[in-house]
C-alpha cells in the first residue's frame, strides 16, 4: 500500500466518523469518548499535513471543542451540573480541563454506596488516568500544528488535575501509587487497582508537555508539573514493564518512541532501554502465542492495531539510537492488512467497536503525527 493509498483509507475512515459522532455537521447527538477522540485529533492533523486541506484542521479544533464542552462536564442524567472542576460558567469555558475530562462511558458512574461489579465497570463513566495522558498529548500535537498555545495551557491544567486527583499518598504524604479509574468529580478511587503503565504514561506526558511548553512559551509555564514528575519517577524505579497484551505493546512502543525524541540524561536513557527490552520480550511472548492466527472473532481490532500503530514507531526510535535492524517491520503491515477488509464491509464484529476500530485503523495508516512530539517525527 502507498503513501497516497493509506491517506485517502484514512480520509474515508475519519470523515465517516466525524459525520457519525456529530461533529461535522455538529449535531446535538454528539457522540465523544477520550480515548478515541485523542488519536481522531491526531488523525486531522496529519490528513490536513498530508492533503493540505484546511477542513481537517477546523476538524481537529472542533473535536477539542466539543471533548471540552462534553466531557469537562457533567453527563447530562447527573443530578450535579456544570463543570466538573466547580468554576463558573464562564471561567470553566476558559480552563475546560482543569477539573479533568470524563471518559465518555455509556454508563453513569458506580454511586457512592454501590457494590462494585467489575463486569458493568468498564462500561460505567468516570475518569481514567491513562485517557487524560492521551488527551494531554493530543492538546501538544494540536498547540504545534493548529499554532494554538492554549492547547499547552490545558494540557498543563489537565497534567495537573490528573496527578492532584489520581495519585495515592502513604499516612506521611508520599506518593505509593497511581489509581486506575476515579469519579468523576475526582473525590473517590473507583478502582483500588492501579495500570500497569499509568506511572509510566504520566511520566513521559508530563515531559512532552514541559518541552513543549518551553517551545511555545504559552502566557503559563509547565513548572507546576515539576514536583509530579519527580514523585512519578519514584514510582517508575525498578518497575518491570512486561505485558503480552498487544495494545500494551504499542503502548510501550509509543512511550518509548517519544522518550526518545525528548532530550534527556543518562536516567532517560536508561528507562528507554528498560522500555525497548521490556516491548520487545512481550512481542515475542505475544508472537508465540499465535494470537494473530486465531479467527478474527476471537481478537479485538483495536488492541492489534495499538501494536501496530507502536510498530510503526520502532523506526524513529532505531533512527534516534541508531540501531541497525528492526525484525519486526512487516509485522505493523501485516495487522492492517488483516483487519481491512472488515473495515469496507459491514461486518458486524468491526461495528460492535467500530469508532475506536475505524480510527485507530486510521492513525496505523497515517501515524506520523501521533509518533511525534514537534512539527514531524525528525
């Protein structure tokens, strides 16, 4: 597949999207959940990069409008109103992501009192840790492209609600932990367990957003960050990140593409090759399963293609530390190619997910933006 091929897929893919979710045209069903908004934000971007069509950057900006006004509020069947950070309406427009962001959940959230059920968890609403990291990053790659320094504003207001709200202090106020999922007002853990990479996400966010900060010199700085990334550091020594979870994966792989592209000492450099070690074990561990020969009902689309969109990232970071080989590079092209077909057809188990399918298939195809952390990936 082409250069040209893969952008007009990716084309099709997000402006079927954006008509679906009610952002263009904008409609009152406007249908937004972080995760997936977060690489559709990317995906504008590189198509207005790719195409020189100025339509995906107004998409770009009204989708972080719209993720604002939705999900920096509360759902609509809530007996609380407004934002969820308690400003007023007119200074919660100005600082939309100083409360944090919802997650978009079908579900409200699990009351107070209310025995957990983790089955019906993952479909109730709240905050996720890792979600508000994607977002963050989403509002960098929009300050450089849309040449808007507010996104870095938000970006460092919404680091600082993520840490402020999720972290877990011992009796004498360290910092042990990282919850995984929080209400929506920020008040109470949901979970008590915490992501296997969350400490990891916030670290190398929380870094993206101080160098970008430093690049574009918005009227705040990102020093209120300062503090958080050392007590994330701290969580982040003598951590094993193995997983054989294929979005996991990619997860890391992103990670450490963008810890490559930061300049950084020799803690850095010594995190990134814990990273590479860490993505490549649980590739082979993933590889040896055959998980990839199974009937396609029994994968999830999404997952495969994180592992993909991270595979697309290992020649940035082979560039940056220069390496020599990379024996995996076929293996991103081979999971596109697979899960395609089932993109043109109406194929009932892409539709089950078929927002986050259709565009993280999309960021695969055209990952440049999302893997990079200035103008374009060097």
């Amino acid at each position: 597949m082409g250069p040209d091929d893969a952008t007009a897929i990716a084309a099709q893919l997000m402006s079927a999207f954006a008509s679906r979710t009610g952002l263009n045209p904008a409609s009152e069903n406007q249908q937004r959940y972080l995760w997936t908004d977060a690489f559709a934000v990317c995906n504008f971007l590189e198509l207005c990069e790719r195409t020189g069509d100025e339509l995906y950057r107004r998409w770009a900006a009204d989708l972080i409008e719209q993720v604002h006004h939705l999900l920096g509020r509360y759902r609509g069947d809530d007996v609380r109103q407004g934002w969820i950070s308690g400003l007023d309406e007119q200074t919660g427009r100005q600082h939309p992501t100083k409360g944090g962001l919802r997650i978009g959940k079908p579900l409200s959230e699990r009351g107070p009192g209310e025995p957990i059920d983790e089955r019906m968890e993952w479909e109730r609403d709240g905050q996720y840790f890792h979600y508000l990291t994607k977002w963050m990053h989403a509002l960098c790659r929009a300050a450089f492209k849309i040449g808007e320094p507010a996104y870095v504003v938000q970006a460092i207001e919404l680091g600082a609600a993520a840490f402020n709200g999720f972290v877990h202090r011992s009796a004498s106020g360290d910092v042990v932990g990282i919850y995984w999922k929080m209400s929506t007002d920020l008040s109470r853990p949901l979970t008590l367990a915490m992501g296997l990479h969350d400490a990891l996400d916030g670290l190398i966010t929380f870094r993206e957003v101080q160098h970008v900060s430093w690049k574009m010199r918005p009227k705040i700085e990102a020093s209120d960050l300062a503090s958080a990334v050392e007590s994330l550091w701290q969580l982040c020594r003598n951590r094993d990140w193995t997983t054989d979870d294929p979005l996991g994966i990619g997860g890391l792989l992103f990670d450490a593409c963008r810890l490559s592209l930061l300049t950084g000492g020799h803690a850095e450099q010594e995190l990134l090759q814990q990273l590479t070690n860490a993505s490549g074990k649980g590739l082979r561990s993933f590889l040896a399963s055959r998980a990839l020969t199974r009937p396609p009902r029994q994968r999830l689309a999404f997952r495969e293609l994180g592992l993909a969109i991270g595979l697309k990232a290992v020649p940035v970071m082979i560039d940056r530390t220069h390496g020599t080989s990379n024996p995996y590079q076929s293996l991103a092209d081979e999971i596109v190619n697979a899960w395609l077909p089932l993109a043109r057809t109406p194929d009932e188990l892409w539709h089950t997910h078929r927002d986050i399918n259709d565009v993280m298939l999309a960021t695969a195809l055209i990952p440049e933006t999302f893997l990079s952390i200035d103008e374009r990936i060097p």
